[in-house]
C-alpha cells in the first residue's frame, strides 16, 4: 500500500473571486485537472506501467469468483446507492481484495471514504448582457 499526500498551492493569499476570478490559477481547480489524469469515473487507473506491476489473474484464481455467495443486491443494499463501479460480482469482488489495483481519494490514510464530496462554484457572468440566457 502506498500512500500520497498532494498540495496545490497557489497565490500567497486567499484572493477574492470578483476582483481576481478568472486571472489566476486556482489550486482546487489545478488539483482537479491533476486528479483527473490519474483514474477514470471507471475506476481504471491512467498512471501508465502501474497495471505492470499487477501479476496477471491466473484461470485458477479467477474459477474461485464463479460460485461465491455474494450479490450485488446485498452491495447496493450495504452502500445505500447503486454507484458500484461495476455490475457484475466478479469484478467488483476482484477489484475489492486488490487483484486489480484501485486509487482511491480521501482525506488521510485511515479515514473512510467520504459519502459525499462538495465544492462550491460559482460562475461569475461578467460585466456585458450575454447573448442567450444561461
């Protein structure tokens, strides 16, 4: 298990959104864009040469995920949602006791993961009447 701590800094101070939005770089947005390049919504990692590293699933091991008692009824029913990445046992369970390698984005090495992630945005519409409505 690997563990990364990522800071993204930016201006010296916290700047105010209607005198320097739009003409600086923006530490939640670059840390965005950064995390993005590292997983897809899928779950499929993009850090090229780490898959490599991950011995290949031999028939054997992949017969034991044939007959196991487990639905993905009982996950969504566990998790409250139906947001599992995949529908089917096998991958899921695969993917849950590491045989395929996952990124996961948290807060701290032993925090659960959030529920729940929320940032506020705002779009700020300029001096101009626009064109359309928004």
């Amino acid at each position: 298990m690997s563990y990364f701590k990522v800071t993204v800094e930016g201006p010296a101070k916290d700047l105010h959104s209607g005198v320097f939005g739009g003409t600086v770089h923006e530490p939640m947005t670059d840390l965005i864009f950064l995390m993005n390049s590292l997983v897809k919504p899928d779950g499929e990692i993009l850090i090229p040469g780490i898959n490599d590293q991950v011995a290949p699933l031999e028939p054997e091991e992949s017969a034991l995920y044939k007959d196991l008692a487990f639905s993905m009824t009982e996950l969504h029913d566990a998790i409250g949602s139906t947001t599992a990445l995949f529908p089917d046992e096998k991958n899921t369970l695969m993917h849950r006791y590491m045989l395929s390698p996952p990124i996961l984005m948290k807060d701290g090495a032993t925090l659960p993961s959030p529920f729940m992630a929320l940032k506020e945005l705002s779009q700020h519409l300029g001096q101009r009447p626009l064109s359309q409505p928004v």
